[in-house]
C-alpha cells in the first residue's frame, strides 16, 4: 500500500488528523523536500507527533521510485510532500507506476501553495492562465517571458514559481530571489521586444506564503527591485487585465506600493505587430512605383494592374487583422509584398529605398 499524504502550506502543523491516523499505522514513512521547503524544525516536529523516524529522500529518489514502490508491495509506506501530493507531476507519475505494478494507493489531500498564492493576493483564480517555474539559467527566461506573452494576449494573469533545491550535505535552501526574476524578465524583454515587460509593469511578490513571516507585496517592477524579501520561498505574479475588485483587493490585501496598471493593454500579437509595420510600408511603396511609371520610368504601364492587386492584399490584411484572423493577416501583407517585389525585380524600379 502506498500514502501520497500532503502537509499543506503549515509545515508539520498543517497535517490533519486523518494524516497523523493514517501515517503512525504506516511501517515505512519518506518525506521529499524538493517540491518545496520543509525545514529541519518540521522535520524533527514530525518525528515527535508521530513517535517515528521519517526517512528524508532527495528527488532521485522518487523520480527513480523503485526502492519505494519494492517496499510498497509488501508494506505499508507512505510519501509525505509540501502542500497538495498531486500538484507535483512527479508524484502523479509515480501514483502510476504503482498502479501499473498493482499497488493500491490512496491520497491524503491538503491544501496547496499555488491556490493559496492566488488566495492570498487576493486575484481572481480563474483570471489565470498558464502557471510556469523559473530557473536561474536563460533559457528559463525565456520561456517564463513567452509565457507572460501570451497570457497577456488573452488578458490573464501568470503565476510565477521560483527556483528551489535543498543540499542534503549542507542542509542549506536555495531560493531564487524575485529581484533575480524580474531582472531576468527584464533581459528578456530587451532580447525579444515584445514591449511587455518594463520597469513599469505591475507585480505581485508572494513570500513564505503559509509561514508567519509571510508577505505579499504588489507595485511596479521598479519599485519591487529595490526590495529585499528574505528566504524563500517566493512566486512572483505578474497581472493582466484587472477587475476593479482585484484593484481593490491588492491595494488592501497586500503591502501595495504602487497603484495597479492593466499589463495587458501593451501586449499586441507577433502577427499584428508585422502588419502594423509592414502595411504603411507596402503602401507606401505601391504608391512610390505609381509614380516612378507615371513619371516615364517604366517600360510597361500594364503593370496597374498588378499593383491594384497589390493594394487589395494590403487591404485584406488590414482587415483580417481588426477581424482577429492574424495569420490569414500575415499571408495577405505577403503576397503583397511579394507583387511589388516581382515587378520591382522585373522592372527594375527598387520603390523601398524612396523616402517616406
């Protein structure tokens, strides 16, 4: 038989008394502390309530599951974990090893750190889109900033994790500090140029959320920079489009510095951003090679005809674009560039280097 037993966000005093019954019956007791923090006071306040020592694993451990599921078999072992036990990917796939190996398992949920992240800010939940973790290398970086990206197209709200491992020799924490994260957004934005980031995007730095030192702090990215926020663990939140209650709520439910701003109004998609600035070029070289046949340079004035075409996919792309149809958008400024180029070639009549 095995437990998947979850603490909750209060260390060994979040456990429930379904929890303390279930695990003082269970021979074999691991906990994990790699999902999150879990110190050695709850650590050694575990052993106490339950009259046993519990056996700490690393997270080879349980991603390589074998020696676990083994005793399982014949035992009953339980895997104690930070918060809810299936909001890690790894416990859920382990929870499938065993059924596959037919070993009857059972969960013991508790409450979860991410939801009570989102709670405590005092957002919305379901104004969130996709949650992402960020490391300490770049490309890291990368993708939380896509990320934001797109949940910024759809007006929604992105939930942030931090970097976070334990040193079993040293029994030393790593946090990665929401200064780093939001320089390292920062380098992002200068890389990729989305114009969604800035020193005046609005943010939410959630701290040891369930302890209590807890603290939740909200304000520009320039104001949040110059804070020291302790030991972890920490979530960044970076906000979309605002309900005026969640305005509310982060000016009073948090220690808010700066007045919320809607991220949201200056995200704009990669397809509309080309049309927008490819469109008046278009246009204005139709209009460049109008004139160079009018003036005599051109040998062959049936070449109208084209650029009318041409004119109808600026004007199809415009279109498609306030419609919402970007990539048929896209396709539309293509071809039209694609006629101007061919007589441009055709003709040689080069109407992109004419002054605006």
């Amino acid at each position: 038989m095995l437990w998947f037993v979850g603490t909750g966000i209060n260390g060994y005093r979040g456990l429930s008394i379904a929890a303390l019954d279930v695990l003082r019956k269970c021979d074999i007791v691991y906990i994990e502390r790699f999902t999150s923090a879990l110190s050695e006071v709850d650590l050694q306040g575990m052993n106490s309530l339950l009259g046993m020592q519990i056996k700490p694993v690393p997270r080879w451990f349980v991603e390589d599951g074998r020696e676990l599921l083994e005793a399982a078999k014949t035992k009953a072992v339980a895997l104690v974990t930070y918060g809810d036990p299936l909001i890690a990917t790894t416990h859920s796939e382990l929870r499938s090893r065993a059924a596959k190996n037919s070993i009857k398992t059972a969960i013991l949920h508790s409450a979860s750190g991410i939801a009570s992240i989102i709670g405590e800010s005092g957002l919305h939940v379901y104004k969130f889109g996709r949650m992402v973790t960020m490391m300490s290398d770049l490309h890291s970086a990368i993708t939380v900033y896509n990320t934001i990206f797109q949940n910024l197209l759809a007006g929604s709200h992105t939930l942030i994790l931090t970097e976070y491992s334990y040193n079993d020799e040293s029994k030393e924490p790593f946090f990665l500090a929401p200064s780093s994260v939001l320089k390292m957004l920062l380098d992002a934005e200068r890389a990729d140029k989305h114009e969604i980031f800035s020193d005046d995007t609005f943010a939410v730095v959630a701290s040891r959320v369930g302890m209590q030192d807890q603290k939740i702090t909200s304000g520009k990215v320039k104001s949040l920079m110059k804070l020291e926020f302790g030991i972890g663990p920490h979530s960044v939140i970076v906000t979309g489009a605002l309900h005026f209650t969640e305005t509310q709520a982060l000016a009073s439910v948090t220690e808010n510095i700066d007045e919320p701003t809607d991220n949201s109004q200056n995200a704009n998609r990669i397809e509309a951003q080309m049309v927008e600035r490819y469109a008046p070029k278009a246009k204005h070289a139709v209009h460049e090679m109008r004139k160079l046949i009018s003036d005599g340079t051109g040998s062959n004035k049936g070449i109208f005809e084209t650029l009318e075409n041409a004119e109808c996919y600026i004007a199809d792309a415009e279109r498609f674009l306030r419609l919402g149809k970007f990539e048929l958008a896209v396709l539309s400024i293509g071809y039209a560039e694609g006629l101007i180029d061919a007589l441009r070639y055709q003709k040689g009549i080069n109407p992109w280097n004419t002054p605006s």
